[in-house]
C-alpha cells in the first residue's frame, strides 16, 4: 500500500457524522449503570463520557483511575484537573477491586494520574492493586495503562512483578508534536518504557496516539514503525477531541479512510492487534488485546 497522503477534513462548526455517538444501549449496560449508581462507583468510563462505554461494558469491560483524580502534568491535550494532589489513599486497591467484584467485569483496565509528587511515583498503589484485584477476583484479566514512572526501572519492576496480562503506555503523539502536547513528557523516555517492558518480560505490551493535533501522515507512520522497534505488540489509533477551550484546539478530523489506512499498514508491520478510528480510545477492545 502507498503512503500517499488521503485529504483530510478541517474542523468545520460542528463534528462530522462519523464521530457522532449513539446512546449506550443493552441489558449489560443497563444492569452495570444500575450497580455503578447504587454503589457510587468510579470509573473512567463514565466519568469521562466514553463513546465505547456500552460496547465496552456489554463485553464486561471497565476502566478504573487511581491515585485520584488530580495530576502533577499539566498536559495540553487531557481533561483530568492539574495541581496539587490528595494523598494516597491506602484502602484504594480494595476499593477498586470490590467494585470490579460488584459489576461482575471480566477484564478491567487500571489507569492513574501522574504522580510525580511521591518517591516511589505511585507505583506501590499500582503494584497492590493489581495484588487485590487478582485475590478477590481470580478470573478477571487485567490491563495496566500506566504513566513513564519518569522512567525508572525500580517502579516499572513493580508493574512487571505483579504481571498483569497487558501493560499500556500511552506515546499520545508523533515526536515532533510532543513537547507541546505532553509537555512534561518525553517521546523517547516513553519508547524506553514500552522497551524496558517487552525485555524484562511483559508478555504483550500496547500503546496509543491521538490523529488530529496537526501531525503528518508519516509522522504518524514513524511512530507505528517505532513502536513495532519497541517490541510492541497493539496500537490504538483515535481521533482527538477538544475537552474544554483550555486545551489545544483540533487542527483537523481524520477521515474514516485514513484511519483504516493506518490500521492496514500496522497490522502489515506485524502488530498483533491494531484498532483504528475516530472514536477509537486506549481501552477499546480491551479484552481481544490478551489473545
């Protein structure tokens, strides 16, 4: 396949048609809503309005944030508040894994904010979280969408150690485009990261960008190819959407073509899964990503 450039469409007054989402529908979904309303549980999923939430959750899919709600990085394109943030709450891991227990999930994904504010950088709660969730649900597979940890293998072994079935960090964008987007990241510390994984045995390692932000067609390429040097076995490829008029602006929306484009190319690079699309998240899919 050529690596001609589709056109893409600029950001008219309102959002294309393909990025309009139904309302989440099903028994699962319902019967899930219901128990996160009861039990005043917290998930990503709702709290950020995910457009996947009734596929992910009739597939008994969720995703959890810990370490709170508040980030030490403030970067340009997340909604999540940044500043000072709470302190640790120890009974956390618990916590998470009686929900998971409550809404009966199959596979949960664990994210958290960046904690650069702590010595160990989070990694401890991260650690026995996974640690809870696997005695109180033995069968539920696990994704650990983790922060760069500033690169340190110390708190990367920790997420080894406790070998959740996937390990996810997140490149966010093409190199050129990292400064401004991530501003407190770094394109290479987080190709380390993926790396540092894959060699100290993580058996199936993932990563996503966002399309949208201004990069180039081969931009994006070359981050796939960097990604596959990496050992990285999935890829997310998503549109990026403006959360507030705080956050960089979208400069354009990807065309329904280009995101099967770059599905095609990645899966003949050999990634093992690649999802690819406008509404397309880091979580989407989750639970094909172990096989």
């Amino acid at each position: 396949m050529s690596v001609e450039t589709i056109t893409h469409v600029h950001p008219p007054k309102g959002k294309p048609k393909w990025l309009r989402v139904k309302l989440p529908t099903g028994k699962k979904y319902t019967q899930l809503r219901s128990l996160v309303d009861k039990y005043d549980l917290h998930t990503i999923c709702t709290s950020g309005s995910c457009p996947n939430m009734g596929e992910c959750w009739g597939e008994g899919t969720a995703t959890f944030m810990i370490l709170g709600n508040i980030c030490t990085r403030s970067c340009g394109f997340c909604g999540v508040k940044t500043g000072r943030p709470e302190i640790v709450d120890w009974e956390e891991p618990e916590k998470v894994a009686r929900s998971i227990k409550i809404m009966g999930i199959k596979h949960a994904v664990i994210t958290s904010v960046d904690r650069d504010d702590l010595k160990d950088m989070g990694s401890i709660i991260w650690s026995e979280t996974v640690k809870a969730i696997r005695r109180m649900n033995p069968s539920t597979t696990l994704e650990t969408l983790i922060p760069d940890f500033q690169g340190l293998g110390i708190h990367l072994d920790r997420i080894v150690d406790v070998a959740p079935e996937v390990v996810s960090h997140n490149m966010e964008t093409v190199k050129r485009l990292t400064r401004e987007v991530r501003i407190q990241a770094k394109y290479e510390r987080s190709l380390n990261v993926l790396r540092y994984l894959k060699e100290h045995g993580v058996k199936r390692t993932k990563s996503g960008i966002m399309l949208g932000l201004g990069e180039l067609e081969s931009e994006v390429i070359e981050t796939m190819e960097d990604l596959r040097d990496a050992k990285v076995d999935v890829v997310t490829i998503g549109q990026y959407l403006q959360p507030s008029k705080r956050h960089l602006p979208v400069k354009e929306f990807i065309l329904p073509e280009q995101f099967a484009k770059y599905e095609e190319l990645g899966l003949n690079m050999g990634f093992r899964h690649v999802e690819s699309g406008a509404l397309v998240r880091s979580s989407y899919k989750a639970h094909k990503h172990i096989h």
